[in-house]
C-alpha cells in the first residue's frame, strides 16, 4: 500500500552529481541565445542537469 507522502522534486547536475532540492536558490542560470535561461550547476557550471 502506498502511503500518500510524496517526495521533493530534486534537481542533479548530470556532469558532477551536485544535487538540491528543485526552487533552491542555490543554481545559476546560464543564458543562451536560441534555448534561453538554462539552470547552470553551481559546482562545476556544467547545464547537462535533470530533475527527480
């Protein structure tokens, strides 16, 4: 049986493994002309991330 509690969104940097909780203020955003604001780990400046 499930029990109905649900796990926090996290965000990980695919190229470190540095990892926070998603709306932590702790990612950078990198700008980029064609795909616009892209979240940029604040370890390494990698913007290969994903969201768990």
């Amino acid at each position: 049986m499930v029990d109905g509690s649900t796990t926090a969104s996290r965000i990980v940097c695919l190229n470190c493994g540095y990892e926070t909780p998603a709306g932590s203020d702790a990612w950078a955003t990198a700008d980029h002309p064609s795909l616009g604001a892209l979240t940029q780990c604040p370890e390494c400046g990698s913007t290969n991330t994903t969201s768990r």
